[in-house]
C-alpha cells in the first residue's frame, strides 16, 4: 500500500478527505505529528519551526541555513514514518519533501474560492469579503515558499497523481477514488521500493548530520545514496576563504558522513563557482 500525500489550500477539506482515509484503511493520518518529532529532535519549538517554514519576507536575501535545518528536520521524520509503513500525510509539501520515494500517491484537494471563504467567515465569525482576502493572502504565501525552496509551482496539476474538487465530489466518493487507484500496479510495493525508502531515510539521516555539524553547516549539499554509499554533491564559491579549501571541505564531509550508522562508503562531488575578488 502505497504513502499519500495531501496538499490543500485552507478551508479546502484536505484534512477531512485525510481522515476519511486513514478510517477507510486502517493507516495513520499524520500532520502536526511530523513537526513535533522535528521540533522535539532538533530542540526547536513548534511555533518557530512552523513560522520559519512558513515566511516568505526576505527569501532571496535572507540567511537560509536555519530554513535548511528546519526543512531537512521535516524531511527526516517524514522518511523514518516512511520506513514503517502506509500513512497519510496531510502537511507542509508532503509531495516535494518526500520526492524520489516510490509509490507515494500525490493528491492535490481544490475547492471554489467562494465555497472556501464561506466555511472560513463561518468558521472564524468574520465577513466573507475578509475570508476572501485571508484565504488569498495564504494560497500566495504557499506559491512563493513552494517556488523559492523547491522551483515549482504549488497549483501546477502535474506535480501530482489526482487532482480532487471536494466541491463537485462528495468525501466519501473522493475516498473511494482514491483506494480504487492505491489498488493499481503503480503503487503496489515491492521488494525494491522497500530498498529506495531505506536508502531515502540513510540520505536524510546524513543530511541531517551535515546540516547539524560546525564544520559542514552552512553549504548548500545534496545527499543521495544506493545501497549505502552515500553520494554528497554540490557547490561552493572559490576565492576568499575557499580559496585553498576544497580538500579540506571533501575530508570534513567525509568524516561527519561516516559517522552516520549505515554508511558503507561516501562519495563526493563538488563544483567550484570562481568569485571575482575585489
């Protein structure tokens, strides 16, 4: 069976469809559970690692460093529930964080703006043309954070598998859409995803350690691995401080990853960016 990952606007009924899943199959659905075991490993308030995540004011120019902490912490405990079977998540970018694992059916809930806002000056007592404005305030924030952290829009349909109106489709119709389409072959597990997933939760694991350690903190790595050789790739500006320290950087890298239980064997790929000095 297959992980399903849910993204909806606000007031979309993306957390009522997740539910009705996790009822319907027997699986946990899981949202607010993710950020707290990323706050409570890396010692983080939920509030902070929440807002953090969620800001969008100076992206381009801001320090990134803690946003890539929060998000490798989100992404490590979404690999580790990974490992221990089916589950629906219903959080921030499910579908993005979790990219290169098999079988995960990506769902993307829609609703009219109207019927949105209606439920929301409902639901908090306010006006419909306040809803309105709140709820469009919201979708923006999410296609800017989508756009800078990962280069996608968040409402393109083709970073999905279903794309669900819960305004033309009942629940409980969505719900049985959805478990009609787990049951066909492109999400059926498989002795080889199993592999992937493990090889996914060994990457975040070593990700993390970079991302956590006063030597290699601060660079901008990506972290894959195949049956335990871990293969770490990025980029870095020569010149400066960099100037002489390539070998130094790949040594660094090397010894945090090994560290990491699992870890077989590293291998590094750096690029130089060469940086005109004044």
């Amino acid at each position: 069976m297959a992980i399903i990952t849910i993204s909806r606007g606000t007031m979309s009924g993306g957390e009522s469809l997740a539910k009705c899943i996790s009822e319907k199959l027997k699986i946990p659905a899981v949202s607010q559970e993710i950020l707290k075991e990323a706050s409570n490993r890396f010692g983080i308030s939920q509030p902070l690692l929440l807002q953090q995540l969620e800001k969008t004011k100076g992206l381009i120019h801001g320090n990134s460093t803690e946003r890539g902490l929060y998000l490798t912490a989100i992404q490590l405990a979404l690999a580790e529930r990974a490992q221990k079977g089916p589950f629906v998540y219903y959080g921030h970018a499910g579908h993005l964080l979790l990219k290169g694992v098999p079988h995960v059916l990506k769902i993307r809930v829609i609703a009219p703006l109207k019927s949105r806002a209606r439920m929301l000056a409902d639901t908090h007592n306010i006006s419909f043309e306040e809803a309105k404005k709140r709820i469009d305030k919201l979708d923006e924030s999410r296609v800017k954070w989508t756009r800078f952290l990962y280069n996608v829009d968040w409402r393109d349909p083709s970073i999905y598998d279903l794309v669900i109106n819960l305004d033309a489709i009942s629940l409980e119709s969505a719900c049985e859409i959805i478990i009609c389409t787990l049951k066909q072959a492109e999400f059926k597990e498989s002795p080889e995803s199993k592999n992937i997933i493990d090889d996914f939760l060994l990457a975040c694991r070593v990700k993390t350690a970079l991302v956590t350690h006063d030597q290699t903190k601060g660079l901008g790595l990506d972290v894959s691995s195949n049956k335990g050789v871990v293969i770490i790739t990025g980029s870095f500006e020569t010149g400066g401080i960099f100037s002489s320290g390539k070998h130094r950087i790949k040594n660094d890298l090397i010894e945090v990853a090994r560290q990491v239980e699992g870890v077989k064997n590293v291998e590094i790929g750096l690029e130089n960016i060469p940086v005109a000095l004044e």
